[in-house]
C-alpha cells in the first residue's frame, strides 16, 4: 500500500503519517520526490483495510493505493522518477549518461590493474571493475587477492579518479569491503542469499545485485526487494544472462528483460556481456543490443593480456576491442537519448 500526500503536505504532515503507520506495526518508507511525497507501507495485510480507511482521514492524504503486484519498493508505483546513484565526482548510475563499469574479471596483481585500469579509463569507462574475493565453480581455480586485490584497486582509483565496484561474498567480509569499494557487487551466486542481501541491505552503500542465473525476473526484484526492505534504497540490478540448454554461449544473455525490467521498476539496470556470452567475440555486438533495448549501462571484462588471465579471459576484451565497443557504445546511447527518455515515461504512465 502506498500513501500519496497532497502537493502542499509538510515535513510534519510527513511524520505523522509516519507515526500513524508504525502505530500500527507496519514500516513506512518515505519517499519525497520533486512533485509529491509518497510514504510506502509494508506490513502483514491483516491491519491493512484499517490502516488505509485512517489514513484516508487524514487531511494531508491525497490518496491511499493498495498494490497488489509483489513489487513495491521496486516499483514505478513507489517512485515517480528513476533512480539515480550519485556515487560523487559526477559519476551517476541511472541518469542521462550510459555507465560502464570495466576491468578485468580478478585484481590479479598491482601492475595488472594498474595498467587496466588506465586503459578503461582512457576509453571512457567511470567504474573500475574487478574481484579481490572470487566465486569460482572449482575450488581448485584461482580465489583471488583477498584485501591486497582491494588494496591494488584503492590505489588505481587514486590515481585515476575511477569508483570501484567489487565482488561481497560473505557477510564476514563486510567491513573489509566497506573500508574500500564504492559500489558493493552480489554475484549471480548470491542473488538468493537472503541473510547476506538483508545484511547489505543495513549498510550505506550502493549495491548492484546480479541476476541468479535460474532466477526468474520475479525473483530478481524480489532479491531487490529484501535489500530495500532493510532501508538501502540505492540499488542497481544487473542482467547478466540465464542457463539455458545451449552450450555455444556460457549463458543466453536475456536482452528483453531489460526494458521488461525497465518498465517494472525505476532501479538502474546494467548489463554485463561478459557473463552473458562467455565470448570476447560476441562481447560487443550484445552490448550494443544491451545499449539499444534500453541498459543504463554497460559491466565489461577487459584484460590487457586476456590469454593469460588467471579468470574469465576466453570472455575479457583486449583494449583495442574495447577502445572500439566504447565508440560505438557512445554513438548508439546519443542516438537513443531522447527515446529513452520517452520510454521511462511509458514505464510510468
Ligand atoms: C563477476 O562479475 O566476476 C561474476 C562472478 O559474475 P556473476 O556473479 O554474474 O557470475
Ligand atoms: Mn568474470
């Protein structure tokens, strides 16, 4: 259920819709937008006729909206306008420019990310990618750097003024994360980890959560919903494509769940070809079709010796592919500028 306040209600009217709500055991989550404030309400249904007939009494209550459909704090019906995550320094996720977050699959070594990352950042990427703490299918493969990984990348962001998005495994490894990313990654793995997506879901800190890779849309936004629900709202959903019985791709990239998706709820959305293909030749022409259906951007391994890369480098681009996605990534985005902004407003009519 949704309470939506009269164009003049105040910050007092605010609260004691607020108050009224938690009278009544259920959680408010407010959301002020530039033309209306809207105060969520999540809670068991048995109160819920009351609650919304003492709402309704209120003056400052334009109207009350049961909602169905599973998503709420997810949803268009929640917020009027998309969500956009200011990570500072002018890097925005979800706004009018297309993001790309770029960077090998492991923080190998400091040389290694070093020198990925000033290659992505010359092409124009804002986010360097890369994980210190690896999910691998074999426990015998590479695992990562662990802290000296996040180390080596704290130090290629202060030197090229990229925001770092890594990998969060396990609750345990929070704080360590926390002292150094800028964006909190939850692999595909982890989408349905609960007890992990409730404990980011405490924290400060973008997080962008990887579709499962047998995870329906519903479930996705689901996932999205148990991190809301704990109070972060900067969240960021990441298609990153599904199992299916073909065995040519390592995935089946799922193109049309990006405007599907776009048009349920006013998260950023980012594609990553990487995962979704598994092939470095197939990397770019997806994101393009990524970029075109409507991504908020891009999630793109790139490796400056991909052949001896200790994860993922059949599916890492060499930095003159990369160079050439990023043309025409950029070409494809101011192409599209204004038909995006008309279909986010489709999403919400
Ligand atoms: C990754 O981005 O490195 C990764 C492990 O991706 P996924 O969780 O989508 O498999
Ligand atoms: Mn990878």
């Amino acid at each position: 259920m949704i309470a939506v306040l009269k164009n003049n209600a105040t910050e007092e009217d605010k609260q004691k819709v607020i108050d009224l709500i938690e009278e009544l055991n259920f959680e408010a989550h407010p959301n002020t937008g530039v033309e209306k404030t809207i105060v969520g309400v999540i809670g068991s249904p048995d109160n819920r006729t009351f609650l919304k007939e003492k709402l309704m009494t209120m003056n400052c209550v334009e109207k009350v909206v049961v909602i169905s459909d599973p998503y709420k704090l997810t949803s268009w019906n929640f917020k009027q306008h998309k969500t956009v995550i200011d990570l500072g320094d002018g890097v925005k996720i979800g706004g009018d420019e297309l993001t790309v977050m770029a960077g090998p699959c492991s923080v190998e070594s400091r040389e290694q990310i070093l020198e990925t990352a000033r290659i992505v950042k010359a092409g124009g990427a804002q986010l360097l990618r890369g994980g210190a703490f690896k999910p691998r299918t074999s426990p015998y493969s590479f695992q990562g750097l662990g802290e000296e990984g996040l180390k080596y990348m704290a130090e290629a962001r202060e030197e090229t003024g990229l925001k770092i998005i890594t990998e969060l495994m396990d609750i345990e490894h929070i704080d360590v994360i926390m002292e150094y990313t800028d964006v909190i990654q939850i692999g595909a793995r982890n989408m349905q980890n609960y007890s992990l997506l409730k404990a980011i879901g405490k924290l400060d800190k973008p997080v962008m959560l990887k579709r499962g890779m047998s995870a329906t849309i519903k479930e996705w936004l689901l996932a999205a919903e148990y991190v809301m629900n704990e109070g972060n709202h900067d969240v960021i959903l990441c298609e990153r494509g599904v199992r299916t019985f073909g065995e040519e791709t390592r995935n089946t990239m799922d193109l049309s769940s990006i405007p599907l998706v776009q048009q349920l709820s006013h998260l950023p959305l980012i594609a990553d070809p990487s995962h979704g293909t598994g092939r470095w030749e197939l990397v770019t022409p997806v994101a393009r079709a990524a970029v075109a259906v409507g991504a908020d951007g891009i999630m793109v391994e790139v490796h400056p010796d991909p052949q001896n890369a200790l994860s993922d480098g059949p599916q890492s681009l060499k930095p003159a592919n990369y160079n050439l996605m990023m043309d025409e990534l950029r070409a494809i985005h101011k192409t599209l500028g204004s038909f995006k902004a008309r279909e986010k407003k489709i999403a919400f009519a």
